[in-house]
C-alpha cells in the first residue's frame, strides 16, 4: 500500500449499496468513489443491502438494453485492497438469491450485525 | 400504428430513457409509426448537447439524435421544464426541438398511443 | 381491449407495484421491466402476491432486463410471460391505453 | 367554451398524481399539463391516489422550506372547466386523512370505482 | 455517540424508513423530513410501526416539511420531537455520524 | 464544527438541494464551518448557469451561489457524474467549480460529519 495522502489520518468509511444495477446509475456511481477512497488509503467497508445484493448476481447480460456491463468491476477490487464486503443474509433471503449466486467472496451478515458495524463508522455513504 | 413516446427521465440517472430508446427501436422495426417524442420533467436532460459519457458506455443523447435523423423522428422538449433546468438553444443536442407542452397533448390526440417511461 | 398497466421501480423498494395490483382490474394486462423485472421471479418475498395477481391478470417480464440483471427467464414465476422489447410493443398496441406506474 | 382545436377530436384524458408536493416537482408540473389540456377542450380527468392525496391538503405554508406554495391553482382549476376531481377513499384513509382536509370539492371514490373510470380512458399520464 | 438516520423519502411510497427501522441500533436518532414527514403523523396506516420505533430510537420530525405539507405538528405522534433546520444541524453535530436512508 | 454536504439529487425535480441550503444556511447561522459541499451524480445539475426558473419561484442555482460568494463556500461539482450529464466549464454557474471525486473523500476525512442530502 501507498503512504497515507492524509498524514496518517484513516478514517472508516461505508459505502451502503441499497439499489439494482442498470435501472438507475448508483450502482456504477458508487463503484467509482469506491475506487477514489481507495486511492486514498481509508478503511473502506461496502455493504449490500435490500436491493443492493443483486449488484452481485452472477451471470448479467446486458447485450439487449445497449447498456455497459460493470459487474467485472467488483472482481476487481481486491486489487485495490478493497476486501471488506458484507451482504446481509435477510436481504438475499427475500429476493430468492443464496451466496452462491454472487460473483464475489463477501461476509454474509445479519441485519443486526449490519446495524452495529455500521454504528461504528465515521463516513457513511448510501445510494 | 401510431405511438406517441413520453420520456421523464434524464439519461443515466435512470433506464428510462434507454427503455423508451429500445421500444422505438422495436416499434420502428414492426413497421408502426412514432407520431412523437416528448420529453418532460428531468427527461429534458436528454437533449443536452454538452453530454459526454465514458467512451465505453452507451450515449444517450447521440443515440436519440441518430435514430431521430434515421427515421425522421420528432423529439420535443417541454420549454418550461427545460428552461427551469437549463436546457436552452445554445445547449440542444442535433435532432431534439423545444416547444411548449401543448405538443405533448397534441400527441396524446393524435397517436393511437401514448407509451410513458420513467417517473 | 383493456389497459396495459407497466411497472419499472423495484417491488422492494418502492409501492409502485402494489399500487398497480390494486387498480388493475381483471383481465388486464401487466409488464415488469427494468428493476420491476425482480417482481417476477420466484422463492421471493413478494412471490405469492405476485403469483396471485397473475390469477386475474396478464402478467409480462421484460426478457432483456431480466438477462441484465443475470436472473433466469426459466425462473419466473408461473403464469408469467416472458417477452422482449418487440412483444412490449405488441402489449402496448394490443391494449385500450398504457398506465405507466413508474 | 371555445371550438375544439382538433376538428371535434375529444379525448379522455386521466392525469394522476401519485406525489406529495415539494418533495419533488411532479405535483407542480403535472398541473402545467393539466392546465394545457384544458386549452385543447379534451375530456381532463384529476386522479389523486396514494401520497397524491396530499397534494389538496390544507393549510400549506412553505415559508420556512423557501419553496413556492402552488396549492391555490388547485381552486382555479373550475375557472378552467376542469371539474372532474376523484380521490380515493383508501388513500385517504392510509394517511389519516378525511374529505374536510381537502382545500377543493372532489368526488371521493372507491379504488374499485377508480380502477374502473381508469379502464375507460384514452391517455393515462401519471406521476 | 450513535448515528443520526435521516429519511426524506415518503414511507407510503418507497421502502426507505422500513429499511432503517431494520440497521437503526436502540437509542439511535431518526429524522424524518420532506416527504418521510407524513411518516411522523397520528392516525396514518404507518402509526403503529412508527410509534413502535419511537420507543427505542430517538424519532425527530422536520416542521418546516410538516408546514409546508399542511399537516398539524399537534398532531404528530407521542415520543417525537418537532425541529427546524437549526435542530436538524443539532442532530447532526450531536451523532457520531449520519446515515441518509434519502 | 466542520460540517461537508453532499448533494446527490438535480434542482426542480427534488428537494434534496433546498434541504441542503436550507441546512447550510442553518448551520453557518450557528457558527459551524461548511468545508466542502460536494455535488454527485443528479446533484451537478444544480450547477447549471443556464437554468431559468419561472420569477415566482426560487431560483435554485443562484442561491447557491450567493451563499457561496456571502460565506466563501467550496461548491464543487463531480467531474465525472458532471461529463456524463452536460454540465461543463462552459455552462458552469459562478461559485462553483468543477473537480474529481477525491474532492468528495478528502472532505469526508477532513470534515467532523458528513451530511448527505438526496439519493
């Protein structure tokens, strides 16, 4: 990892994913600060949540509504030391989905383990 | 038959406008005719010449002058909603005019159809 | 000829759907797209209501949008067709008027 | 009335409002529309449905939200011939909400009766 | 210190207090404003679960919102607090952080 | 305190950018330091210098930017979120600037709280 840009100052940032991809552009958007806090060396936990979790889905296809695919863009974040991903098990339970169906490893949480990780955070960003 | 397209969503923000882009695609194929395409409330935004997505991404607004040249489609925006969110002549992507709402009712009566996307 | 009523909001996260159930009178025709198209799907939270619905109703999912969401034409829910862009057309030309929920 | 601009073309058209005020601009624009059609003599149908109720509420006072108060082109809309008003009960019920908190006269209907009225229209514009 | 929730999203309409009636912790604080305003109110279908949630978080209503929407802040419910933008800032400095649920 | 606001929702269409002026004018009342409000994805809009709204209502945009020149407030625009949907160096309206995300990040660490308005 790079030297702190801030002079040692880590902060925990969250970036909260409560939308599907493709119907609106949050998904994408969030992507992209995700990768700028990267850059600036600070705790960065992203959670999935309510509709959230589909950004994860395995297998899209977006050939037929002409828009950009980006969901290789989550496999990518290891790269950038991004590793805390945590997806709550009621969310994928009401949708139908399993972890299996996610194309990245995350941290399957309760919502009440959400709930008290989330309290513990300095910056939280939410689309 | 003839359709009439109402847009309410500005690009990228939200799918509408790519959903309304498909349909007329899909309408024009089938041989029905698109009496008009109207654009209100943020939709407006669609009609901004200054736009410019990632290159790797689709262009809204392109795509929507394109098809209007293609097949001589007429896409109008509301004057009020736009003047309010600063879409104006000096800034009106090629293919797209500006006109009052009454074109959106006209449309409503003359089309066979009135198909809305996005809210 | 009655009207197609169209959804694209998430079940979800908005009410849009239920709003729509309760105004769609029977024999009317329904079509989920964009992030609706989860609507459609079964082992949901919502797929009783939904299943219910498609009792009375004609119910569509938009096929494109469900392959961009990487969810499975095969597995929606029964009584559900799927179409594309094209079969949206014909549902539109098909029906009295278009009620579009959002 | 004046002739009909469309050679006796007349139309049912059905706006309905779906928003609160403020909130977001749809109330407001929808009105611009509304007030449109009008001039082009078209049958105008006023749906008020959901937190569309609240659009005709009473007593608004957007002073401290620094918006505009609109609710008042509600009242003229009877200069402009548009009479058909329809609310429905539900609605109003769901938001603790009776017909003597609406600033104007409407016809309180059941959603069966407005899903009915729905049915028969030519042009459905919702927001 | 815990988070200050705001919401601005109707609940009749959107999901979005739902959502944070699930992560909001006991003795967290909750603001509704905008549209989530109507949230606040006596007699609505939502009073229930609201007042309910009003019991372990700290539920604060923006009255410039309720003002504007011409709802009563007599009528709201028992256990929340009516504030204005100076409020809203309060809560903000008083949280050690805050989540927008929008 | 040092408070940064986020807006993520275009003028007109939403309320989020009247609440956050509302809470900015708010919280320079009380004393506080605004470090950085941040526009996000819709939330560029509010920097067009062509929006014109009707003369009965508030103009969104040039309250903005009076704030900004009354308490030298930092209004800075996504590049990113800004290219996508037209708004540029050349329809920018005064006060505001146009910069990257990083703007968003350094003013989440360096403020006390982050406030985000619209989604």
């Amino acid at each position: 990892m790079e030297e702190d840009m801030e002079a040692g100052v880590v902060k925990k940032f969250m970036y909260v994913n409560r939308k599907q991809p493709y119907g609106t552009v949050y998904a994408l958007e969030v992507l992209e600060m995700v990768l700028i806090s990267a850059a600036f060396d600070q705790d960065v936990h992203l959670v999935f949540t309510d509709d959230g979790v589909l950004q994860l889905k395995k297998g899209m296809d977006t050939a037929a509504i002409g828009m950009k695919n980006f969901s290789k863009t989550y496999r990518a974040l290891e790269g950038y030391d991004i590793e805390k991903l945590y997806v709550d098990q009621e969310s994928l339970d009401e949708r139908g989905l399993s972890e299996d169906d996610l194309l990245v490893d995350v941290q399957v949480v309760s919502r009440a383990e959400m709930a008290k990780l989330m309290d513990d955070m300095d910056v939280i960003l939410t689309a | 038959m003839k359709f009439a397209i109402l847009v309410n969503e500005g690009p990228f923000n939200h799918q509408a406008s790519d959903s309304a882009y498909q349909f007329v695609k899909a309408a024009l194929a089938k041989g029905h005719q698109i009496f008009r395409v109207f654009f209100y409330y943020d939709g407006v935004y669609n009609a901004s010449k200054l736009s410019e997505p990632p290159t790797d991404d689709r262009n809204v607004v392109a795509n929507w002058g394109k098809l209007a040249e293609e097949h001589k489609l007429d896409l109008v925006v509301c004057v009020a909603a736009a003047l309010r969110r600063g879409i104006k002549d000096e800034n009106l992507a090629p293919g797209f005019r500006i006109s009052g709402l009454g074109q959106l009712i006209e449309a409503g009566i003359q089309a066979d159809r009135l198909v809305t996307f996005g809210d | 000829m009655s009207l197609l009523h169209t959804v694209s909001k998430s079940p979800f996260e908005r009410t849009n759907l239920q709003s729509c159930l309760k105004l769609a009178t029977p024999g009317s025709a329904i079509l989920l797209y964009e992030d609706a198209v989860i609507g459609a799907m079964q082992g949901t939270a919502l797929a009783d209501l939904v299943a219910d619905a498609a009792k009375s109703c004609k119910l569509h999912v938009l096929g494109p949008d469900l392959a961009a969401r990487g969810l499975d034409a095969s597995k929606v829910l029964p009584g559900i067709a799927v179409v594309d862009y094209a079969g949206f057309v014909d549902l539109a030309e098909q029906a009295s008027a278009v009620q579009a929920w959002c």
